[in-house]
C-alpha cells in the first residue's frame, strides 16, 4: 500500500472528488484526466476508468483517507475525528445491544466516545463496502473483535 501525505490541511479546498481523481491518478500513475469516477445509485463511487482498481474515500475536518485495492472489489474505508456529540442517543438508535454494552463498558465518559467513534468507524466501513449507506439497518452488522 502507497501512503501520499500531506502537512497542514490536505484538502487545501478541494472537492473529495477532486482530491480522489488527483490522489487516484499519482497512485495508479496515470494521467490525472484518465481517471474518470461515477457513482452506483446508492451513492458509492467506483472508477470507470482505469477499470482495475476499486477505492473508497473518507474525510473529517482536515482529514482525508483513501484507500484503493488493484482490482474489482468491495471495498471501504472510514475516519472520523472523536468530537462531542450525543454519542448515546445515536448509539441507542444507530447500534445494537452488544454495541452498546462496549460504549457502556468503556469506563469514563471520555472512554465511552471514543468506543463509540471506533464502533461507528468500523460500521460506516462496512456499509461503504457493501454500498447500502449509513442509515440502512446497521444495527444487523455485528462487529466480531476480541480488540473491541
């Protein structure tokens, strides 16, 4: 796997889209204008060109991730920078019980967010890959890791 980084902010402005096909092109060496990105009708992207790749982009304030495997594959890949939110009232809706017993288990409040911010990492991946989105049934995706 390449790593391309950045200091400072890496988006400088830039659409994710721009930053993809630019990021795309230096890591599949090839002529940035060849790098053309559709989208499935469940939002996801995937490369039209060069056919033999498959990507996933995230972002979060200033962060950028992509991730690109060298051939047709389901494949996702998610960031989030740990910031207050009412963590529990989305977990309550958005995770199952076993996820919510590792928030709960977590210790201190500070603990419990970022056990969310993990649990909710490892799920907006999964849907990524799959390419449904978010907002369908993720409490049914079940996260098996002695880490967690």
């Amino acid at each position: 796997m390449s790593k391309i980084r950045f200091r400072g902010c890496p988006r400088n402005g830039l659409s994710s889209e721009s930053l993809s096909k630019a990021l795309l092109a230096e890591l599949l060496r090839v002529e940035e204008t060849r790098v053309r990105i559709r989208k499935a009708a469940s939002g996801k992207p995937f490369l039209t060109s060069p056919k033999d790749y498959s990507f996933s982009i995230s972002h979060s304030n200033d962060f950028f991730a992509l991730a690109v495997v060298s051939k047709p594959a389901n494949i996702g890949i998610d960031i989030e920078k740990v910031r207050v939110v009412k963590f529990i009232k989305i977990a309550e809706r958005f995770f199952n019980n076993e996820d919510l017993n590792r928030i709960y288990r977590a210790g201190s409040r500070r603990d419990q967010l970022r056990k969310f911010f993990e649990i909710w990492t490892i799920k907006e991946a999964c849907v990524k890959c799959i390419g449904t989105g978010m907002f369908k049934d993720v409490k049914n995706i079940r996260i098996k890791s002695a880490r967690l």
